[in-house]
C-alpha cells in the first residue's frame, strides 16, 4: 500500500518496494486492491518482492513497519542498518532542512535506536476489508506528513 501511495504523491522520487518476509511474485492481495481503490489508487502490475542486498545497497533510506522489520534488516542485511526506521518514526523525526537528505537520515541515528510500541504499523493480514481500510488511512496519514519533509 504505502508503494502505491508514495508513487503517487511523488513523481521526483523512485520508490521501490520489498518485503522482509516475502514470496517472490504474488499479486497484491484482493482486500488490499480494494483498500487502495478506495482511495482511487491501484498497481494491477505489483508483484511481491523479497528485500535483497542489492535493494539495501540502492536505497538512501529503507522504510518498514514493524520491529520485527527493523530487526530482520539489522540480522540480515547490517549494511542498512542505519538507514532504516519505521514509518511512523522516519515522518515523526525527519524534517526538512537545508542539510543533504543522507545528512538527515545519519542524524535519525536510526541504526542505535529501541523501537518503541508507537511505532508499529499493525499488519492486517487475515483480518477484515474494515481492517485494510483502516490500516491504508494510518499510512496515508504518516506518508503525508513525511511527503513535506522528504525534499527540503
């Protein structure tokens, strides 16, 4: 969801997507879909994809929304590390300034932090279409306020 939404608040950012616990090349689930369309958002060429070494060496910052995801990355792929956060930390904590946007991700000092219970981005998977829904408008609401700090 959050791809599909980043994607198109922006057209000056490539965005990629990858998951920590993923089976290659599945579609988007249908409550998903239906999450997105509610929103006039969809990606009908979406297909899974397992983070890999070369998408932590691609990114200048890898966004998740667990901590189960940050630790993964730390055991997996310690390269990346420091510059992964959860999203409701990276658009509480990243603000624009006129620093460089590497800059401003080292100062997150993401790869020293605890994750805290407010962090959590609660996965629906297996519940209700009312749970996707409610789980693409939490996104909706933390990508919005890191779409005004991303550039400057």
């Amino acid at each position: 969801m959050a791809v599909t939404m980043m994607r198109d608040m922006t057209s000056t950012l490539e965005i990629r997507g990858a998951g920590t616990f993923s089976i290659p090349g599945l579609p988007m689930s249908q409550r998903t879909r239906e999450a997105l369309a509610g929103m006039n958002l969809s990606d009908p060429k979406h297909r899974s994809h397992q983070l890999e070494s070369e998408d932590c060496h691609w990114a200048d910052l890898i966004i998740v929304f667990e901590s189960e995801h940050v630790q993964y990355i730390r055991r997996k792929h310690p390269e990346a590390t420091s510059i992964t956060g959860t999203l409701p930390r990276i658009a509480k904590f990243l603000k624009a300034s006129q620093s460089d946007f590497a800059h401003r991700v080292t100062e997150l000092q993401l790869g020293d932090v605890m994750i805290e219970p407010w962090e959590e981005v609660q996965d629906p998977a297996g519940g209700d279409q009312d749970i996707f829904d409610a789980c693409a408008q939490e996104i909706k609401g933390y990508l919005s306020s890191l779409q005004e700090n991303l550039n400057g």
